[in-house]
C-alpha cells in the first residue's frame, strides 16, 4: 500500500502525439494502449491490401500517411480485433458499453500550415479509450490525453462528435465478439 493515504493514483495514459498525416496510426496504438503499429507497418498493410496498384488507393501519395479505414481494419484484424461500424441512424441509448476495447472516430479537420488555416478539410482519426473507469479523449493533435468522464459523459461526447455530420464511429472488439454483436442494446 502506499504512503500517499487519501491521494487517488491517476492512471498511466499512453499517448501518441500527430506526426506527418499518421493520426491512423497515433488512433490505433492509443486505442490499444502500446506501441504495436509504426508507419512501416501501415505501409506494408497497405501493399498487401493493394499489390499491384500503381498509386496505392489506402494512403497519402506524398508517402506521410493519411491511412484510410481499411488499414485500420486490417491493422486490427491482425492482433484479433474488428472495427464494427456504429450505425448513425440509431440513438447512442442503444450503445452497450460492455465488451468494447474503445472508440476510433473519424472527424473533418482543417488543415493548418503554422498558424495560418487553410481553406482545406482533411479527415483525422482519433482514439477514445476508457482507463480505471474514465473515458479519455486520445486524439494525437492533443498535447495530453483529456478525461472525458465516465459513461453518460461519454454519450454526451460522443453525440456532439456524431452531430457535426461527416463523422464516422468505429466500435472496436475483439473478434470473437463480432457475430454476437454484444455492443447493441435494442432493448431501451
């Protein structure tokens, strides 16, 4: 026990911070937790999804990134996770929270060059990810983690993340889960 009587001990966040256009790649290890995915990877992942394609269709040309959802998926795939795509259409009451690893969103974002904002909209993947009973905002763009709260707080943050429109939520289970679908509660 330690000597720190009346002090809650904070959980131990890993968080990646953005790099080039690698927000899939910060998204997926901050969802897991560890350092398991690198650029390399996300670059073979992409060959292997597109072998004899000349540009590859699932990443930047420009080679910094910007990796879509099917190598998140497949990055997944491969340490026995699935990416289950939240239906926008049903009301976040029907989301169990039981079982999931966590949230990948995936959200407009401005393209910033310094200080100064472009006229452009880019996609950017973020982690959402609950530790010791709070929810965390993981996004690589954060200088730090940021509590979110517990669930209802989570709700609460994920409908405001949902209700700016272009937005895509990715539940994130371990795939033995995925025919049983234990993350959808049709009974409010």
């Amino acid at each position: 026990m330690s000597g720190n009587l009346g002090q809650s001990e904070t959980p131990t966040v890993y968080h990646e911070r953005q790099r080039l256009e690698l927000c899939a790649v910060h998204a997926l290890n901050n969802v897991l937790q560890e350092r398991l995915f690198t650029q390399d990877i996300a670059d073979e992942i992409c060959k292997r999804l597109a072998p004899d394609a000349r540009w590859n269709p699932h990443r930047s040309f420009l080679g910094t990134g910007n990796y879509d959802v099917n190598v998140i998926m497949a990055a997944l795939q491969s340490v026995g996770l699935e990416a289950i795509w939240w239906d926008k259409r049903r009301p976040l009451e029907q989301l169990s929270l039981a079982g999931l690893v966590g949230f990948i969103v995936n959200v407009p974002s401005n393209v910033c060059l310094g200080f100064l904002s472009l006229p452009v909209r880019r996609r950017h993947w973020i982690a959402v990810r609950q530790l010791d009973g709070i929810y965390y905002n993981l996004d690589s763009k954060l200088k730090a983690p940021a509590p979110i709260g517990g669930e209802a707080d989570l709700r609460i943050f994920l409908q405001e993340v949902l209700s700016q429109g272009a937005c895509e939520l990715l539940l994130i289970v371990p795939h033995e889960a995925g025919e049983a679908r234990p993350w959808l509660n049709t009974v409010t």
